[in-house]
C-alpha cells in the first residue's frame, strides 16, 4: 500500500493537487494499491481570505491536527509514504519504520528563505517554514526531483553529509492532452475567445517569477506587424498588467481566461499560434509539456529547467531578450515554419506520458523496500 499525502485544500495549490490526484489514478490504474490523505480544513473553515489570521488558523489544521491523522492511518498498514509535495515534507517527522519519499517540485522558496535571488522573498515567518521544510526533506529516505536543475539545488542545499537518496522524475501529463479538431476547438472556445484572429497563449499566475509583465510588453512589441490576440490562461489580471496593457496600445486585444478546465486549456494550446513562456524561475514548466502534447509551438526562456524540459521542440531566448521572443512570435506567422516546430513539440511530449512517470515512482518504491 501506497499512503500518498496531498495538500491543504484552502492553500489552492492548484498544479501540485492535480499531481497528487494524477499520482493516485496513475498507482491505481497500474495496480498498485494506493490512497490519498490530506490535511482538512477545521479552523481554516473559518478562514477570512487575504486576513492574517486565515494564515494562522491554516497552520492549526496542516501542523497541529493533521500528524495525528497521519499517525493513526500509518498504524493501519502502509508499505511506503509518498509526500507528493516537498512543501509537506515536515509530515516526514511523524513516519518512522517504513520508507518515506518526497516529491520535489522545486527549491525557489527554500532559496528564497535563504536570501537567494528566486522571485519568492520570504517574511520572518516563512523563513522559518522553509528551514522547517528543509530539515524535513532531510528527514526523508529520498527524494525524487522533477528536473536535474531542481536535482542540483537539492544537492546542494541538503550537503553531502547523510542526505536522502536523489532521483530525477520528472513530471508526466496530468491530463491526456493531444491536438484537438478545429470543430471541437470551435464548440470548447465559443463565447470565449474568437478562434477566427490568430492568438498567442500564456498560461501561469500572477506571481512574479512567471513573468506575465514581460508577456504584455513582448506582444506590445508585435502589435504593428500582425492583428492578433493575446490570450492570458491562469490567475485574473491585476491592475498592474492591466495598466501596462493600456500603456501598450493593447490592452483590447489581450484576452482573460480565468482558471480553465482542461478541456478548454487542450483547445487553447490546439488553436494558439505559439504558447509564449518567459518565466524568470521554474521547477518544471508543466504548460511547456502540456502546449507540446497539443502540438503548439513554444517560445521560452533559456533559464533552467524549462530547456532541459522542452528538449530541442523550443525557441528559447534570455528572459530578458523581449524583443528576441516578439520575433519568434511573428516567425509563426509563417505556416510551414510552424508546422515545423509543431511537429517537434508533439515528438518531445511523447517523453511525458503518465504511464512512463508512474513506471519510474513504483520501480523507485521498490527499490526503497516497499512491497508493491
């Protein structure tokens, strides 16, 4: 039995609870006995969004009461432990006896915490949760890491010194994305974006690291040159992208589409002429995989690990080269030159079907001991 913990739901951590649901079906479907616990909202449901206190009650629920619940089901019979988040790893204290595995999706806050340059700045509280995380993965009997870039920060954050066992995983596709006809395009889209003007798609949030700034100044770059639309997948806009769209000249031409199901984000990279992704940090880039499996063109940045995710299927330019990415943009204008990349992208995605990373996490179970 696998005994997979998951995350606080209040937290909205979106991409790593589709990964902690894609680990299940995935065990599941292989045969592999498996279940999936998290810590439940108690205090938190008295939680006042955006309040300080919303924060602290939160801590109630994942810090105090959730060990015993962990404790209790560990004592029913589990083979291994599978913390899908590396954000959870301080859960690894309350297992003892039996193998224990981290998930890694990246170190940005953990680097943050420590005074690195990641785009995550951490308060005084953070700066304690993320040592606390730390000393947690160094409590685990291994860790698996989503990208070699993520690997070689582990490396060097956790020392030479008694650390776990480090293995490179990387992310699989939480959804069977593939290239979608232009009448299911058509039917997912209506009302929702005019599939009729060419567009270019980002998808990702608000945070700083993911660039969107950048995003609105790279189309503002191409306005003269083509009558297209940006479409912004994710978080709303803020009134900061708001403005600089404005500032642009653009701001009509930019599109929101809020928290998309994956059925509508498999018809937005379908239908887009390019996914455009300059993030400044990453872990992984999952939208890079998922853009590809759709057969996308994808512009990104250079910086670790998005070109050790998105192969030789990419345009890759500095994060900051804006108007090397609004060149890249109008490159796609030309259809045999994007049928060429879109060609490529479908062929590097075939690397992140779901089957392969679920082969690799029960092989790595079994290498831990557990009888599965």
């Amino acid at each position: 039995m696998v005994l997979l913990i998951g995350n606080y739901p209040p937290d909205r951590q979106q991409s790593m609870q589709r990964f902690a649901k894609m680990m299940l079906q995935g065990l599941t479907a292989a045969g592999v006995p498996a279940e999936l616990i998290q810590p439940e909202p108690l205090f938190g449901n008295f939680r006042i969004a955006g309040s300080f206190i919303a924060k602290w009650l939160g801590y109630i629920d994942k810090f105090l009461l959730f060990p015993g619940k962990l404790r209790r089901r560990l004592s029913t019979g589990t083979d291994i432990v599978h913390i899908c988040d590396h954000s959870n790893a301080v859960y690894t204290k309350h297992v003892s006896r039996m193998p224990v595995l981290v998930t890694c999706h990246d170190l940005l806050a953990v680097r943050g915490a420590l005074g690195e340059e990641t785009d995550c700045p951490a308060s005084f509280a953070g700066k304690f949760l993320q040592r606390w995380i730390l000393d947690g993965l160094q409590r685990a009997t291994a860790i698996a890491c989503v990208s070699r870039a993520t690997l070689r920060d582990a490396e060097r954050l956790l020392g030479k010194e008694n650390r776990p066992q480090l293995h490179v995983i990387q992310n699989g596709l939480n959804y069977p994305y593939q290239k979608q006809s232009p009448e299911i395009i058509r039917t997912r889209l209506k009302g929702i974006v005019d599939i009729e003007r060419p567009f270019v798609l980002h998808v990702g949030s608000n945070l700083r690291r993911k660039n969107r700034e950048g995003v609105a100044r790279i189309f503002g770059l191409t306005k003269n040159d083509w009558d297209g639309q940006l479409v912004l997948a994710g978080d709303p806009v803020g009134p900061e992208l708001h403005s600089l769209g404005e500032s642009s000249g653009v701001a009509d031409r930019i599109v929101e589409v809020v928290h998309p199901n994956s059925e509508i984000l498999e018809a937005l990279y379908s239908a887009a002429l390019a996914l455009i992704y300059p993030s400044r940090f990453e872990g992984f880039g999952w939208p890079i995989v998922e853009a590809q499996a759709c057969g996308c063109p994808v512009i990104c940045s250079d910086r670790e690990p998005l070109p050790e995710v998105a192969g030789d299927a990419a345009l890759l330019h500095d994060a900051e080269d804006e108007v090397g990415f609004a060149a890249d943009i109008l490159r796609m204008l030309n259809p045999s030159e994007r049928e060429r990349w879109s060609q490529a992208s479908v062929g590097n995605a075939e690397k992140y079907r779901t089957e392969k990373m679920i082969a690799r996490y029960v092989e790595l179970y079994r290498q831990l001991g557990a009888r599965v």
